[in-house]
C-alpha cells in the first residue's frame, strides 16, 4: 500500500483502498477488506462509487484537504458515504436522502460510524436542514433529478464556504433522454457559471459510469 495525494486514501497498483473506520472487518457493500500491518482497509470500487471512479480517472489532489465539515446530497445506501467518513474522519458529514427506503440502512450505517450525520430531506429544499448543518468547506452531490445544476447552486448558496470545494456528479440521463450530453453539460456549467460557481475541472466517468460527468468545482 502507497500512499496518493488524496488525504487518506492509498492504492496498490491500480486499486484504491481507505482506512476502515467501521466496526472491525465490517463491509458495507461487499468490498474487500485487507489487513496491512494491524490495520484494515476496504476497497473503493469505482464500480460501485462514482467518487472512486473520478480519482481513477484524475481529480484535484485538494478536493476535500482541510474539509472541517462536509455535506453530501444524495447518501443513497451510503458506499460512497462510508469511504468519505474512513477519509475525513472525525469531521462531521451530514448526509442529505430523500429516500425511506434507502435512508434505513444508511441510519443503521451511521449508528456505526460517528461522522455520518443523516438527514432524512429532500435536496431541493436546503432551508430545511441549514440550520443543522451550518457552513461547509466540501460539498458532494449524487441526484437523479432534472434540476441537478440549481440543485447544486441553492445548496452552495445556503452551506458552501468562501473557498470551499463541491462536486457535483452530474447524471445526464436525468436531465434528458434526447439531447447529446455535450450540451447538457455544457448548459449545466454555464448555470454554475451564473450562479458564480466556478467549474475548475470536467471529467467522464465513463466505463465506469455511463453518461456520467463528474464536474469539480470551487466556490470563490
């Protein structure tokens, strides 16, 4: 194991591990788990975490360096969520799903690990949780929804620090069936843009996910 320029995350050869943070030999969705030196770490599948797949693929060595407080929009059943919490702990991520069915496990993962602060809301609506969540430095959004860019900027406006950093994992098949995803992604930056979201980095995901960009951003 080696280490990579993204804070707690190593890699050996061309897979990447986190420092399991969890109950001892726990795996949240089937990853392996290695033991080096006394201490155990999970796989990040970059088939399984568009996260893990845009550090495969290149991304900003400071994307979450010096994060004091994070929110994620989108935890889903929490495998990304759980590779940030190995990553950033002990700061605090409060984890935005709109979901019941999906919020279930990601409360009894949280129960587990405790950085993970879930919100049972609905992204659109940031009004509702900022006065829990307050200000923070890393923003992560995963929606399937066709709104994703204003989305993005109402919760960048109402947490995201001067300086702060988000990505925003933009599904293009949420936004359109019809349209070539050039042009939404396109129109998705020029709203960031407006909004004075500066888009410092634009990555496919592809194989790893199809029609999915990753879009790295910095709030000035």
């Amino acid at each position: 194991m080696e280490a990579t320029a993204w804070p707690g995350v190593l890699r050996e050869g061309r897979d990447l591990y986190t420092p399991n943070r969890g109950p001892p030999g726990e795996r949240v969705y089937g990853e392996t788990i290695r033991t080096v030196e006394g201490v155990e770490y999970r796989h990040w599948d970059p088939f399984r975490s568009k996260l893990a797949a845009l550090l495969v693929k290149g991304a900003p060595a400071d994307l979450w360096r010096g994060a004091r407080k994070s929110l994620y929009l989108g935890g889903a059943h929490g495998t990304t969520a759980s590779h940030l919490s190995d990553v950033l702990d002990p700061a605090p991520i409060f984890v935005v799903e709109k979901s019941p069915t999906s919020f279930a496990p990601l409360l009894a993962l949280a129960r587990r690990r405790r950085n993970l602060l879930p919100i049972l809301a609905d992204a659109q609506l940031p009004e509702r949780y900022r006065a829990d969540v307050g200000e923070v430095d890393f923003l992560y959004q995963d929606v399937a929804q066709r709104n994703q860019a204003a989305i993005f900027v109402e919760n960048a406006r109402a947490t995201l620090a001067a300086g702060g950093r988000g990505i925003l994992m933009l599904k293009v098949r949420s936004v359109t069936q019809r349209r070539p995803a050039t042009s939404v992604v396109r129109e998705t930056r020029a709203e960031l843009a407006r909004a004075g979201v500066q888009t410092v980095q634009e990555v496919g995901l592809a194989p790893f996910a199809r029609d999915h960009v990753a879009l790295v951003t910095f709030a000035p």
